[in-house]
C-alpha cells in the first residue's frame, strides 16, 4: 500500500483480555516504531525495530507490553491483560533508514477502549 | 532530548500567517528542529526540520535564531484545513521516529 496500514481501527477490549494491534509498514522500511496516545497528549514512544531486530523498547510501560517484528516487514503489539489505563490510541510509524533526517511515516493508529 | 515549550493553542482567521514559536533553552550542538502536524483521528505528519537559520519548503517555512534556543513554524495563508496540533521536536535525527519526545503540542484552530 501506499502508506502505513494499522488495525484494526478500533479495538474494544474487557479488563484483562488480551489484544493484539498490527501495523504494515510502508513496503521496504527498514524501521518501525510503535507510539502510544493518551487523549489530549503527544505520541510517546513505546519501542523501535530495525529490520526483525528490536533495538529499543525502554518505552514500554510494563511486561504485559509485548511486540515483534518477526519477518522484518509486519509488526505486532500485543497486550496482555489489558487494564484500563492501557486505554489510548497506538501509533505505528516507518521510515526508511535510520539516517539523519530521514522522514517517518505514520499509520491512523489504532484506538483501544479497555471497559 | 532537549525539552520543548510551546504554546498550548493559537486561534487564527482563515488567510492570516500563523507563527507558533517553540522554545529549547537547552539545545545540543547535534540537535535537529523538527516540526510535526496532527490532524484528529490520523497519525502525526512530517512537515519541516531544519538546523539553523531558514528553511522553507511548500507547506511551511521554519526560522531558527543564531542560538538555536528558540524556533518558529510559520504557515503562510492557513486555511480551515490547517487545524490540527502542531509538534515541535529537539533531538537527533528527529526526522526519523526515534524515540520522538511530541509533547503536548500547540492546538491551531482556524476559523472564517
């Protein structure tokens, strides 16, 4: 496709179910992040992948936060036992190298409700 | 990351210049500037990075002092479609995603 693919869109989960958030980056990104919304604030970073490698996840909140990037294309972010502070928009981003300037592009995100 | 301050929000008139000024007091010698938008319901977009001095391109021009404390995202006859928050970003190759400190934003409101 043309741009970053997230879904789904919208994901309403039960307190302490499991979710699972998919992004498509842009056909032959070499870097992927995910972000993460809360209403009312900025994106903030959650972890970064290079290729298959994940080289940086000092962002996610706890251990219920997992991602991968298993091919080095698609990447998933899993969370398990949602809880409802887990409640925010995921932003998936992509970029083509990891060089100075280089210009990222992000997805629509995905809107998680946890009830 | 350099910490950034900007205004929480800007009301400006359809065709007006619009100039949201963004303060980083504490700057590093290898930081980019980095500005980007963020309409609701959508992903933030890329708009302008810059080092110093001015830089323009089609959808905004950006004017960094000789101190780099502070910098200015200008847009030249904004339009109702202009609103959207706007993110200024100090750090290393901002312009890619890395660990992105967004803030909270300047909220651009344009009406007729």
């Amino acid at each position: 496709g043309a741009g970053v693919s997230q879904s789904p869109r919208y994901k309403v989960a039960k307190r302490g179910q499991d979710v699972a958030l998919r992004c498509d980056p842009i056909s032959g990104h070499v870097s992927l992040f995910w972000y993460q919304q809360a209403l009312g604030q900025g994106p903030e970073f959650l972890t970064y992948f290079q290729n298959e490698a994940q080289l940086d996840k000092s962002g996610l909140p706890s251990d219920r936060f997992f991602a991968e990037r298993p091919e080095g294309s698609v990447s998933t972010l899993k969370i398990q036992r949602t809880q409802q502070e887990d409640s925010a928009v995921y932003l998936c981003a992509s970029s083509s190298s990891a060089g100075r300037g280089t210009e990222a592009f992000f997805g629509q995100g995905t809107r998680l409700t946890v009830v | 990351l350099a910490k950034t301050t900007q205004p929480i929000s800007m009301d400006s008139y359809e065709g007006q210049e619009v100039n949201i000024t963004c303060s980083h007091n504490n700057i590093a010698t290898n930081d980019y500037i980095t500005w980007y938008q963020q309409f609701p319901s959508q992903g933030p977009r890329f708009i302008i990075q810059g080092y110093k001095t001015k830089v323009t391109n089609e959808v905004a021009s950006l004017f960094i002092p000789a101190d780099r404390k502070s910098s200015t995202l200008s847009l030249p006859r904004v339009s109702l479609s202009d609103t959207a928050v706007y993110y200024c970003l100090v750090g290393p190759d901002t312009g890619t995603a890395s660990k992105l400190t967004f803030g909270t934003g300047t909220r651009l409101q344009v009406t007729l």
